[in-house]
C-alpha cells in the first residue's frame, strides 16, 4: 500500500509538472518585438523613400531592404547567443511551436526579401515589386501568430493572428497608393511589436 501510495504521488507530481510545462508563458517576446521593431522601421523608410520625402531615389529601397535584412539578421543572432533556455517552459508544446512556426516563416519571408533587394539594387525590377510581398508577409504572420497563441493558448497571440489576416486584403485593395507601405508599418507594430512586448513582460525572470 506505501509504495502504490508513493508511486501514485509521484505521477501526481509528474503530471502536476507536465501542466504547468504546458500553460508556461510563451518565450519569444524578444523576437517579436525585436523584428516588429526592425520591420516597422524598414516599412516606414520605404514610404518617406517612395513618397520622396528624405530625398533618395525610389532604387534605393533595395539598398534599405539590404540593411534592414542584415540588421534584423545579426540582433536575431545576438538574441539567440544571450538567450537563456533555462527559463521555465521553454520545452513545452507551445514553446516548441512558436520556434517551428518561426523558423519557417523566417526563412520564407529572407528569402522573398532578399530575392526582392537583389532584383531591385541590380536593376532587374522596379521597386513596385515589393507591394505584393505585403499580402504574402501577413498571410505568414496571420499563420504564425494564430498558430502560436492557440498552441501557446495566448489571447494576445490569438488576437494579433487575427488581426494580421484581416491587414491581408487592406493591403491587396492599397496596392499601387502611395499609403501602401505607411498603412503596412502601423499593422506590423500592432500585431508584431507590441505583442512581441507584451509576451516579454510576461516572461519569467527567474529560473525553477
């Protein structure tokens, strides 16, 4: 009877342990927020540029996507290295699911980009090649966040999954205005940034 006693102790423990591993805050705030920053800076510069209004040619958003690209890279590498995977849940479903859905969109959205700077700086294309990649980066980003929140069982994420889906045909009827971009920098803080800082405030600071 003692040792079914302590064997049922210790699966309650286990399982105990199991559910708090899965309703563990989601931990890639610093991510989001990170690349919510850098996007809707990026988006930003490419309206003044395309509205003429810091007074570089219209090619030159190929050379700010090349920044844009190569910074957003090396703070994600930073982040990466100084990232502590000691932190509580890092290993639960939702956790899990937010770096896969991530990693995939990531490399999805670098490569569009960098395929649509290198036409752009060299000369192959025109810088309007680069309005039909909005609908694309929110479709993904639609993905992603509903997935992650719904894994993560996250409101925010769920909210922001939701709100990103609906940016997608605001951005097909802008295609052409010289808003396009204005209206795409303000959807990404609200449904990438601010989540992405909503997420790191809830993030545990101490490990268990």
């Amino acid at each position: 009877m003692a040792e079914k006693a302590l064997m049922s102790d210790d699966l309650d423990y286990l399982r105990t342990l199991a559910e708090a591993g899965e309703n563990a805050p989601l931990l890639g705030g610093r991510f989001l927020s990170w690349w919510g920053g850098v996007i809707t800076i990026a988006y930003l510069g490419h309206y003044l540029i395309q509205t003429g209004q810091i007074g570089l040619p219209k090619e030159s958003v190929g050379w700010l996507w090349l920044g844009v690209i190569s910074i957003g890279v090396i703070g994600h590498a930073i982040l990466v290295a100084t990232f502590s995977r000691d932190k509580p849940g890092a290993g639960s479903v939702g956790n899990r699911t937010q770096r896969m859905v991530w990693q995939n969109a990531g490399l999805v959205l670098i490569g569009l980009f960098v395929a649509l700077t290198l036409r752009v700086s060299f000369g192959l294309g025109d810088p309007s090649d680069f309005n039909w990649s909005l609908p694309v980066v929110f479709a993904l980003y639609s993905l992603a966040l509903g997935l992650s929140g719904y894994m993560g069982q996250n409101r925010i994420l769920k909210m922001a999954g939701w709100g990103a889906s609906i940016v997608v045909p605001i951005t097909v009827w802008f295609i052409g205005s010289v808003h396009l971009y204005a209206i795409a920098s303000i959807a990404i803080a609200i449904t990438v940034f601010l989540p992405g800082l909503a997420l790191l405030r809830a993030e545990p600071s101490e490990t268990v």
